[in-house]
C-alpha cells in the first residue's frame, strides 16, 4: 500500500473558509484508491519535516499574512527544492500571495514572498478598488477542464514569464479581474484564489495532487476509481451549472 506524508502549512492561521476540507478531501480519496495518508502540520517555529510528499497552505486576511510571513521565508528554499523536485503544492489565495515573489499591502508595506511562483499580488487599498468576491469557473491547465470554487481577494496578482496561470476565466474575476488568468502553476505547484474548499468540489484535482505525489515518490501513477462518485458528481455539476446561469 503507498503512504503519503502531507504538510499543511499554518493550519491555525491560514484557514479561510474552510480550507481545512482540502484536508478532508485528501484523505476520502486517498481512502478510494487505497492509499494511506500521514497530516504533518507546521506552526510557526517549528522546524520544517522530513519526507514531505505534498504541502497545503490556505488564505487568510492580510494581517494573518504578516503573522506567518517571516516564519515562512525561513522555509522558502527547502520548500523551493522541493517544487523543483516536482513535489506537489496546493497554495490558496493568501497561501498563492506569499508563494509568490511579494505582497504589497499598501505604499509603506511589502511582505515578501518565497517566490515559487514568479508573480506579484498587490492590495492597493487606497484606491478604493473592489473586492473580488463571488462563485468562480476556471478552464484549468493539465487537462483538469473546468473547476469551480469561491473567491474573496482585495489583491490583484501579476503574472511573470517564469510561470503558467493555473486557468483562464470562464466566470469570476481571478488573477487581477483584467487579464483572464487564474492563479499560478509551476512544476506541480498549484497557486489559487479558489476557496470552495477547492479539492472537495474538484474531485479530480484532488486526485491530480495525489497522483503528481505518488508518481514523484514511487514512479507510478495509481488507477483512479471507475465508478462515479454520485454525491460527489453531483455537487460539481450542480455547481458547475449554477455559476454558469448566473
Ligand atoms: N488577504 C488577501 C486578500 O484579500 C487574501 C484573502 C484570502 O485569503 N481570501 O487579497
């Protein structure tokens, strides 16, 4: 049976809503494709684990961001190592903005990132600009097809060269509301601004991460349940079709 070792970045810090289900969708279906996973979680101090197979971080509010951002920098070039080494990441929204280049939360206050993703998140809160906030669809890379979720940001985020867009916008604002793109994908690091919780309504993204985790450890990807998953199924399309009537 293959075991999984999953970090989960400043759970009590970075839980936005609900990310904590992304957790709970890891393990359903690790469970369906018989494969035993280990939740690892690092706090601030804490010295970083050995033998990680995938990390999640989650949003939070800009001060939440500024709590853990030092803490995090102290990770930044194992965890980077580790990207290049394709391990696979979920980082959601401000989880994405500190996995990116730089944060800045107003003219005086820059939080810098651990650069994973080449990009820049900007709040510019004196421009009095709005909130992104809403049910969102993405058409998302690597054959994931569309995938839905909720987002709320203030900061808009800038996309370099070094690094995809995770998806192009179907409904919703994404990346900065302007230029289609949601979130980033490096290696098989995932940066994005869907909450939802994103994995429990993305089944297969879920099974994406799993999968890039196995094949990165064991050399193979595992068999993924023919049977549909009814409840599951049904959740997403109903999803699916209530942001697409809005
Ligand atoms: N504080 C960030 C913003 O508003 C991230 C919020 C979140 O994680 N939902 O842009």
């Amino acid at each position: 049976m293959y075991s999984l070792n999953i970090l989960h970045l400043y759970p009590d810090i970075l839980n936005l809503y609900a990310d904590r289900g992304n957790i709970l969708a890891l393990q359903y279906c690790a469970q369906k494709i018989d494969v035993s996973i280990n939740i690892k979680y690092l706090f601030i101090g804490d010295e970083f684990p050995a033998d990680i197979d995938l990390i999640l971080i989650g949003g939070g509010q800009d001060q939440d961001q500024e709590h853990v951002s030092l803490d995090l920098i102290r990770h930044g070039s194992k965890i980077k190592s580790l990207v290049l080494e394709n391990l696979p990441v979920l980082a959601v929204c401000g989880g994405y903005q500190l996995f990116g280049k730089s944060y800045q939360l107003s003219k005086k206050k820059i939080l810098e990132g651990i650069g994973i993703f080449d990009c820049v998140s900007i709040a510019e809160p004196n421009l009095n600009h709005e909130r992104f906030i809403g049910e969102i669809l993405i058409n998302a890379q690597n054959n994931l097809g569309s995938i839905i979720g909720f987002e709320n940001h203030s900061a808009r985020t800038y996309l370099g060269a070094q690094v995809e867009p995770f998806g192009h916008i179907v409904k919703g604002f994404g990346n900065n509301g302007v230029d289609s793109t949601e979130g980033a994908i490096f290696h098989n690091a995932i940066g994005t601004y869907l909450h939802g919780p994103i994995l429990p309504r993305n089944i297969k993204l879920t099974y994406f991460l799993l999968n890039c985790a196995i094949k990165r450890k064991f050399g193979s990807f595992v068999e993924l349940p023919s049977e549909n998953d009814v409840i599951v199924d049904n959740a997403y399309n109903y999803g699916v079709n209530y942001i697409l009537s809005k």
